[in-house]
C-alpha cells in the first residue's frame, strides 16, 4: 500500500485544517470541541426521567475534560462560548488555530468541527 493510501485517523477533518492553516498565528476561528464523554444509553426506547439520566451522566463525564480544555484556551488566547458541554458532550470555543491544534492533541477530545452556520437548502419548485 503506498504511503498516500493509508488512512488517517484525525480529530479534524483535512478541510478544517486546510482552512486553519491559511489563518494568521493571532486570528481566531470558532468550533465545536466533542467531548470523549461516557454514555450510558442502552439503544432501547427510554423513558423521559431514563433519557434525562443520561443526559446528566454524559454532562457530568464531559465537564471532567473542562479543566483542561480550559488550560488550552488560555494558553492560547481562547475561550468557551458556552458554561457547560450540551447533551451531546460538545462545546463551542474560540481560539487561534494553534490552540485548535493542542486540543486536538487532547485525550480528552474526540473530535472538532468547524463551527459553520446552518442554512436551509431551499426545495426544488415542482413543475
């Protein structure tokens, strides 16, 4: 297998590197930082007060990885955009791409996204 077919496993897509690349080392982008956090779902229908369980367990998880991500942002000039991570473990920050850079060397990260605005993508008109 040549060196360029063997995969990657990354915390950043290679789009939202290309772009972060491109930034200025004091210009800061915003994303979306997922958290590892444990779940405690079981894949089977859930009662409400079962479904708000989990919902605080994966909280609770998430918010052990606070500490550090927040010694990261600092040491790179960020911030959270947001007190605590939401349902899914995931929490907006702000900071430059080196500080993207470190969280993703996190272990306590899963993944990072570019925070993006959402738009409707209008239907086609029937004819």
């Amino acid at each position: 297998m040549h060196t360029s077919e063997v995969p990657r496993k990354t915390k950043i897509s290679p789009e939202f590197a290309a772009r972060l690349g491109r930034l200025g080392p004091k210009q800061r982008v915003r994303a979306i930082v997922v958290l590892n956090a444990e779940t405690a779902g079981t894949g089977q229908r859930q009662s409400q007060a079962e479904r708000q369980a989990v919902i605080k367990a994966m909280r609770q998880s998430a918010e052990r990885a606070l500490t550090d991500v927040d010694d990261v942002l600092k040491r790179f000039g960020g911030q959270r955009l947001a007190n605590i991570p939401d349902a899914l473990g995931s929490l907006p920050v702000e900071t430059t791409a080196a500080g993207i850079a470190a969280l993703a060397a996190s272990k306590y990260i899963k993944a990072i996204l570019e925070d993006q605005a959402i738009t409707l993508i209008p239907r086609p008109k029937r004819t």
